[in-house]
C-alpha cells in the first residue's frame, strides 16, 4: 500500500500550532525546559566557535536558549516568515525592532491610531535618540508612505487597531512601502495569526505582545518579531545588548499555549461576534466597533484580509466618565484589568488606562472617548457575558 505524507511545508494552521513544522524525534513530547543562565562547554576552542557564530550551540541565555527557540520556530511556522524573535514583552518586542533598523538621524513614519505605550515610546523616548517619529491620520497613511521619497527609514502600524479596531488595507500598506524603500512593521496582536496574515500580504516585520492571544493564558510577559532572517538578525543585535531577555519558563508557557491557539480563537470569535450583534441592538450603547459586523466602515477591507473578526469588542455607552466607570465596575465576569487576549473576559476605560494622559485632539481621531470601553472577550458561554453586560448596563445608565 502506497503511504501518503504531509509535508511539513503543507502543515495547515491547527496543525502547526501543535507541532509547528518540526520532523518528529524519539525523546520527550514536551521540549524540556533549560533554566540556565550559562551553558558549558568542553574546551575554549568549542566556547570560541559558538561565540563568533561559527556553531549553533547555546552560549548564554541572553542571546539564545534551547527553549525559547522552540517557540519562536513555532511562531515562525505560524507567521510563515524565515525567523522569529522572542522577547520579554511586546514593548521590548517594538523598542528592539526600532533600535535594530534605524539609527540617529532616521525618521519613522507612523500611523497616528496605535497602541498608548507605543505612543508613548515614539513621542517620548525615540526623540530623545535622535530618532523623529511623523505621525499620519490612518485614512492617510498609504498616501504618506507614497510620498515617503525615501526620507523615511520604516514605517508602523496597527490593524484592528486599539481600541477602536479601525483597518488598513495591509497588502496595499506593503505595496506602498516596497515602491518607497520604506521597511513595514505590522503590530498583529489583535488579530493573531489565526486570523490574519500579514506576511504573506507583503508586510517585512510583524510584531505581537506575546502576553495576549499567543499565550492565551495571563500568565505570561513575552513579545514576538518576525520576519526575514536577515532583518531579524539585525534586531536581535540590537536586542542582546538592550537585554530584553525572555525567561525560559516563559518560552515553555508561551509555546504550550500556542497549542491551544487555533481552538480558542475560534471560540474568542464567534464570541465576540454574538456580543456584537447583540449589543448593536441595545440603545443603552451609542455605537459597538466590531470589525465582523456590516455596519463598520471598513467591514469589506476585513472580509478580505481577515480569516476571522478577532475577540476584541469595543462599545460607547450612553454615558458620562461616571456612568462608564459605574459600568465596568458592576460587571462580574468581565474582569476589571487591563490586558487581554486571555481565555477570561475583561474590561477596560482606555482614557483611564492604555490611553490614559493622551491629548484629547489624538484621542478623538482615535474614536477613544470618556464613554469608550474596549472588552477583551474571553471563551466563556456568550450567553453569560451578554447577561454580564446587560446587568452593568443597568446600573450605570439610567
């Protein structure tokens, strides 16, 4: 009988988050965990050949450990890029990427709708290094980059944004930025790879906080960068001397809850989506953003570049600042933290937390107000978070 085997190339995305595209050896199931700081070595001559890249054994665990490249081959699979970098959270996961491909002098062109730290990172601390951040309203951030001619080293951005979950075309993005010379950096943790991408449109580095969907679990800090190895070597320069060193108990967390990726973003989807539709009936709520429903502005854009609509849900109730914290305050399954991307649902006021500090003027063309709540939707039973919701509801707004 003629046997039939499943490339590891052809693995499809379930698959690959199990066992990523590694052949399978005799020995443990589970990669073992290597807490170690050091690795010895028989002689100094072997010690040299690692140390100047002429072998691939371990040194120190600063620059690579057994147990966090197997997670970052994982994630590699799954990303469908050459190389992978893991680090301590997702913030040294951009501040690497930036400090490994630009320098003093360059200048980055940025979409204005992005996550508060990073923010925070290009408009406080790259500047003081002489690295200049321009920043673009979304809906003119092709345009920007068209124009670029050059004078830009790369370019930044995010899709589903956060919190208010605007889209950018990310083929036409990598398109532009291919024609200028510009370098695409993606943040893709809001949608996964599950759900979206981004390499294969085109973009060169995606970045994750590996905290959220990736390790799925709140029990973990970790950040990813991919892309190709040339470039990832780059920022991994940067990033051994910036000692943004991801714990190995931490790579173990993070590639045992890639495991249970493909599963749970199915369940954070359809829940997600079930709230969306229902709270978009609720006039206690002035508008939900939820890319998966018509009513989105750009609901066509995520049909085509997204295999699934994400857990994220963000609402603006009917409300002052008051009314809003009473809201989250009186839920009970949705957990009131920040974070997300855990198989429990939480809940948070950006103004107060992600976003907290920002000028009001960026905070409106971001669609963040005092009344905006961004719901992480967990895998509970949907029908319990809606009661959850609906309940708060009634306290907060009369």
């Amino acid at each position: 009988m003629e046997m039939y085997r499943i490339s590891e190339r052809d693995r499809r995305t379930a698959t690959r988050c199990v066992q990523g595209t590694k052949i399978p050896i005799a020995g443990p199931s589970v990669q073992p965990i290597a807490q170690t700081s050091t690795f010895v070595f028989e002689n100094q001559k072997e010690m040299l050949r690692a140390v100047t890249g002429k072998s691939e054994k371990n040194v120190y665990t600063r620059w690579t450990n057994p147990t966090t490249v197997n997670a970052q081959n994982k994630i590699s699979a799954l990303e469908g890029t050459d190389s992978t970098l893991l680090l301590s959270s997702g913030m040294a996961a951009i501040s690497s990427t930036v400090m490994g491909l630009a320098k003093k002098g360059d200048r980055i062109l940025s979409s204005d709708s992005i996550y508060g730290g990073t923010l925070h990172l290009f408009e406080d601390i790259l500047p003081r290094n002489g690295i200049e951040v321009d920043f673009v309203e979304q809906n003119q951030f092709i345009d920007a980059i068209e124009d670029s001619k050059s004078e830009h080293r790369l370019c930044f951005f995010e899709t589903p944004t956060n919190p208010a979950l605007r889209l950018m075309d990310i083929k036409s993005v990598a398109e532009a930025s291919r024609s200028a010379g510009l370098t695409s950096v993606i943040d893709n943790t809001f949608a996964t790879p599950i759900n979206q991408h981004p390499h294969q449109l085109g973009i060169d580095i995606v970045i994750h906080s590996a905290t959220k969907y990736l390790g799925g679990h709140s029990d973990l800090i970790a950040g990813s960068v991919s892309g190709l190895t040339q470039q990832i070597g780059k920022i991994d320069n940067a990033a051994r001397l910036l000692g943004g060193t991801i714990d190995p108990f931490a790579s173990f967390l993070l590639e045992r809850g890639i495991k249970t990726l493909a599963v749970r973003m199915e369940k954070h989807n359809s829940n997600a989506a079930f709230l969306a539709e229902e709270l978009s009936r609720d006039s206690r709520i002035r508008r939900v953003y939820y890319p998966g429903l018509t009513s989105h502005p750009q609901h066509d854009i995520a049909k085509k570049q997204m295999d699934g609509f994400g857990g994220m849900l963000t609402i603006e109730i009917d409300g002052d600042l008051k009314a809003t914290e009473i809201f989250v305050d009186s839920m009970e399954l949705f957990l009131n933290a920040v974070s997300l991307g855990g198989v429990e649902s939480l809940a948070s006021i950006p103004v107060l937390t992600t976003h907290y500090g920002i000028d009001e003027g960026i905070l409106r063309e971001m669609n963040v107000s005092n009344s905006t709540v961004r719901l992480s939707v967990g895998i509970e039973d949907p029908n319990d978070l809606l009661y959850d919701i609906k309940n708060a509801l009634d306290m907060a707004v009369q």
